[in-house]
C-alpha cells in the first residue's frame, strides 16, 4: 500500500510538472517613436512624463472584449517584458503606456496576433508614436449638379486634409486623388477642425472646390487613429 501512495504520488507531481511546462509565455519589446516634421521622419521617444508603466495585454482566441485580456505590467523604461505563463493558443497582443494607476492613457500600440507554444516564449516588438495620433478618412467625389464623379472626369489630382485647432495654420497632407482614402502623418495629440478639399495636379495644387468640413478629430492619445469615415467632395464646374 505504502508503494502504491508512492507511486501515485509521483505522477501526481509529474502530471503537475507536465502541467506547469505545457504553459509558453510572450516576450514583447516596445520602441517608442515621436515625429520629425521637417524630415517626416520618424525619431526615437523616451518614455512620457507620467508615463512609467507599460501595460502587456493577450486576449485569447474567440474572445473579443478588451476587457477579458490579462494584463501585465512592467517599467515603461524597460522596453521589454515576459508575459505571466499561458496556456498555448494564439493571443491578440498590445501594449499601453499609462501611469503607474492604469487610470491615464498616454499611447497605445497596433495590436498583433501571437501564436503561443506549449513550453515556449513567443516574441512580439512593438513600434508606436507615443506623442502623436493620425487621423484617416475616405472620399468620394461629385459635381455641382449632385452627378457622383471619379478622378478623371473631375479633374482631380489629388486629395488634401487640413487639421486645424482654433484659427493657427492647419497641418495639410495631401493623397492621390485615385487612392480613395488617407491617413495623415502624426499629429500632435490635440482636438482639430478636420477638413478636406480636392485639389489639380498642378504645382504647388489649386482647389478645385470647396473645402468639405467634416467636423471634430480629436487625437487623446500616442498613436490614435481618429476615422472620420466617408465623405463627399464637390467639384467646381461640374
């Protein structure tokens, strides 16, 4: 009998040692990145002030509220941390840099998906503006008349956005007219006037009808993207 508690014993712990080596982990890395205007390049961020927490989230397969996600948490000046052990299965995998409650958002990475092993780590890098958010939209175009238009037959070259806050100079950028949608370059975190206008091709471009206002784009946090949706441009003359 004595043998027998024994040996039940022993694969009692070898099922748990089975258990416990079953499990992988994440190790995710996070590249803080600002914005260069002149260049329109990106360039390297240290991490905000306030910001000292960075925030690993895996939500499992077929789960889909943010809120379900474990999370981990680590130095932001870390810039890599090793998740909790999971269980194998593939993990929707983002980061966020808070402060040291989780209660202030200063920037929020891409999410990925990452495939977890039994008895492995996965890695996951992360690369994000952390002072800077886009703002994206869609167009069509039509004439006066209401007539819908494509970029030919409008003769549009391209497309402009212009994000402004009160009455300073807005921050343009500018879209092939065909692309049909843009995001902008990183915008400083602030709420804008989002407008947009089709423009020729000539240089620098002329508008080639009214600016559309589309209505408030308020970028909160590091590398938001505001999406104003769809909206219609109208071509003088047409």
């Amino acid at each position: 009998m004595k043998n027998l508690a024994l040996s039940a014993a022993v694969l009692g712990l070898a099922s748990l040692a089975g258990a416990c080596t079953s499990n992988g982990a994440i190790s995710a890395s996070w590249t803080l990145q600002d914005w260069n205007d002149t260049t329109k390049t990106a360039t390297t961020a240290q991490c905000p002030a306030g910001g000292d927490t960075a925030i690993v989230y895996t939500l499992p397969s077929g789960l889909t509220d943010p809120a379900s996600a474990t999370k981990d948490l680590f130095n932001c000046t870390d810039n890599v941390g090793l998740t909790a052990p999971l269980l194998a299965d593939t993990y929707t995998t983002w980061v966020e840099i808070t402060d040291h409650s989780g209660a202030v958002l200063y920037a929020q990475s891409n999410s990925q998906q990452i495939g977890v092993a039994s008895g492995a780590n996965s890695t996951a890098a992360f690369t994000f503006q952390v002072n800077r958010g886009y703002v994206t939209g869609s167009w069509s175009l039509k004439g006066q008349s209401g007539t819908p238009l494509d970029c030919t037959s409008a003769g549009a070259g391209g497309v402009e956005f212009d994000n402004m806050v009160g009455s300073n100079t807005p921050i343009s950028d500018q879209f092939n007219c065909t692309d049909g949608m843009g995001t902008t370059y990183p915008l400083p975190i602030a709420n804008y006037q989002f407008a947009a206008q089709a423009i020729d091709s000539s240089n620098p471009p002329l508008g080639i009808g009214p600016a559309t206002v589309v209505g408030p784009a308020n970028v909160q946090f590091g590398n938001q993207t505001v999406n104003k949706g769809s909206f219609v441009l109208t071509i003088d003359g047409k």
